[in-house]
C-alpha cells in the first residue's frame, strides 16, 4: 500500500468510526427521551436501562453505517479538494478510479463484515433488547401469549387457536378443519375441542375434550373423544410464536429454517423471503454511497460543500426510500424475492456508476 493510499484511508476510517460513534450517541438520547416515562414508570432499573442501549447498539450501527460511510466519502474527499490536496493528486496523474479504489476496498470489506454481523450479532441484540421490553416495559408480550391464530398446516388443513400460552405450549378452543383438496373449498373432516397441548418428547399435539365430524355426502358424523394425538401435524410451538416475530429477531439460520416450514405448512413466504435476502443486500449500501459520495466532492463546486454534503444525504435516503417501497411489491408477490432486495443495489449501482463517468476526471 502507498503512502498516499494510507493517508486517504486513515481520514477516512476515523471519519467514519467518529461519525458512527456521533450517530449512535444522538440515536441513543433521542430513544431515550422517548422512553424515559415508560422507563419511570415501570421503576426499571439503571443497570437494566444501560443493559438495553447496549443490546439496542447493534441495531444502530446496522442502520448508521451507509450513512457515516458516506459522511466519511464526503468530508475526506470535500477536505482534500478545499486543501488543494486533491487538486495536487490530480495533477500528478492520479484519476477518480484510483483516488476511490481504496474507499471503495474498506465499504466493500465492511459490507461483507455487515452481512455477518447484521445476520447473527444484530439478531442475538435484538433478543435481548426485545426481552427487555417484554419483561420491564410490558411490550409485545403477543410474543410468549397469542390470541386468534390461524395456521395453515400443508395444503389442505387449516387451525384456529383461540389462546396460545408460549410458557406452558398448551392452546384453548381450538379448530382443525381438513379440506378434500387445496382450494380449501369443501370441509372432510373437523376437530373442535377445548383443550389442545405440545409433547416435545414425541413432538406429537394432543386435543382434549372435543368432537370430531366427518362429512360426506351422506351427511355428518359427529364422534366425541376425550383424547386425540396428532403425529403428522407439521408446525411447533415455536412456528406460532415465530408467526408474527420480526426477521430482526432471528438470524439466518432461523430465518431460513422457518420459511423452510412455513412453505412446508403451505404458506406464502415471500415476506420472509425479501427480509432474508435483505439481510445480505442492505449491507451493501455502504459501496453504493460511496459511489455517490466521492463524484460530488471530487472537484471544487461553486455551491460549496453544504450543498454537496445535502444532495448526497438526499440520495442516500432516497436509496433507503426506494429499499423500503420495493420491499411492497416483494411481500405482495409482485416481483421475485431476491430481485426485490437487491433492486434498490442494482438501480442505485448503475446510477452511481454513470455520475462517476461524468466527473472530469
């Protein structure tokens, strides 16, 4: 590495960790200020508070990280053309694709530690910061208890369960209607019964106290029961609690594992699908304003550069806007999962690329 590629990149890196480190404190006091009236009000304690800014850490840097790696392409680059520095480098011969190629090396190492830590160590905080809430701040206990779940066990049988108890694993008032065929149509058989429970020695659910009714086209049987297993129930008391748990809980492994079962159980996964896919593509946002950063700083601008710093702080948000909006398309089955997450990537790529080509060089 020469001289000069080490000089740009430690102006760069500390830029962008004191950036980080500035983003994070302004997130932090502004959720506290949020939260401080639930925080008193719940008598929660101080060393519980800090434990759960520390869990909420991660989050942050997984969100703030484009951001201060564009401040950083920013200010390094806006400093080294006001110091006539870059108009020196230029004069030596040194061009645009070399003058980024070690910014863009460091965004490209941190996206893929981002994939990494966005996909185990930002899901393991959030656990944690999520168990916080649930216990001290008595937020989204539907997570341990659920009322009104349906389910969609393969293609033909569907479950309604009134109550769930996550500690217990056991339902109250609970349907399971099996269907003739995949339309879901015409009702074959339906249990009803009070009671239905998890044995995680045989992975088998037992209902209790209930009525089974078979139809056909002579009419209806009804046969009560005391007690039925099920063995061929594919779904766990984890799938219903997983039902409505955000992707950001889980990591990839759990992720894939549940739309692996979900599609399994029959279910439309392209939500989970573009979240999944999204786990990867979002930390490659940082090569990506980078690519837009450097173009408007690399040459000495009239309009100074505030205005600089303001049209690319636009174009990085309008990248977030555009991930988020296509991500609506993707959950409604409108576009391929995968295309859905790496869309604003590939859009904003190619944008980045033409505003390279037009900067004199």
């Amino acid at each position: 590495m020469k001289l000069l590629d080490r000089y740009i990149l430690k102006q760069f890196i500390l830029t962008t960790l004191f950036g980080l480190l500035v983003f994070i404190t302004i997130f932090v006091i502004i959720d506290l200020m949020e939260n401080l009236d639930d925080f008193l009000d719940n008598n929660v304690e101080t060393p519980i508070i800090i434990q759960y800014y520390i869990a909420f850490t991660p989050e942050i840097i997984k969100l703030m990280t484009p951001v201060a790696i564009l401040l950083s392409s920013l200010f390094t680059t806006g400093k080294l053309s006001s110091n006539n520095e870059l108009t020196a480098m230029k004069a030596s011969g040194m061009s645009i694709y070399r003058y980024m190629t070690p910014l863009l090396c460091v965004a490209l190492v941190v996206s893929v530690v981002s994939v990494y830590f966005n996909g185990w160590i930002v899901p393991y905080a959030n656990q944690q910061k999520f168990g916080i809430e649930r216990t001290y701040l008595h937020k989204g206990v539907e997570s341990v208890a659920r009322t009104n779940i349906y389910l969609q066990d393969g293609p033909r049988r569907i479950i309604y369960i009134s109550f769930f108890e996550g500690q217990s694993n056991t339902g109250s008032r609970v349907s399971l209607q099996e269907f003739t065929d995949a339309n879901l149509l015409t009702i074959s058989q339906r249990w009803d019964a009070s009671s239905i429970s998890w044995d995680s020695t045989t992975r088998t659910w037992t209902m209790k106290n209930g009525k089974h009714r078979i139809f056909t086209r002579h009419g209806e049987q009804t046969i009560p029961f005391v007690e039925i297993t099920f063995s061929d129930l594919t779904f766990s008391p984890k799938d219903i609690i997983k039902k409505v748990e955000k992707p950001a809980e889980m990591n990839y492994t759990e992720l894939r594992e549940f739309i692996r079962r979900q599609q399994h159980s029959g279910n439309d996964v392209a939500r989970w699908m573009v979240d999944y896919y999204g786990k990867v593509a979002f930390p490659f946002a940082s090569v990506i304003v980078v690519l837009f950063g450097v173009p408007f700083s690399f040459g000495k601008r009239r309009s100074g550069l505030a205005l600089q710093f303001g049209i690319s702080v636009a174009i990085c948000f309008v990248y977030l806007a555009f991930m988020k909006i296509s991500e609506v398309f993707g959950y409604n089955g409108d576009l391929n999962p995968m295309l859905t997450a790496w869309l604003a990537n590939i859009i904003f790529f190619t944008a980045g690329i033409i505003s390279i080509f037009r900067v004199n060089k």
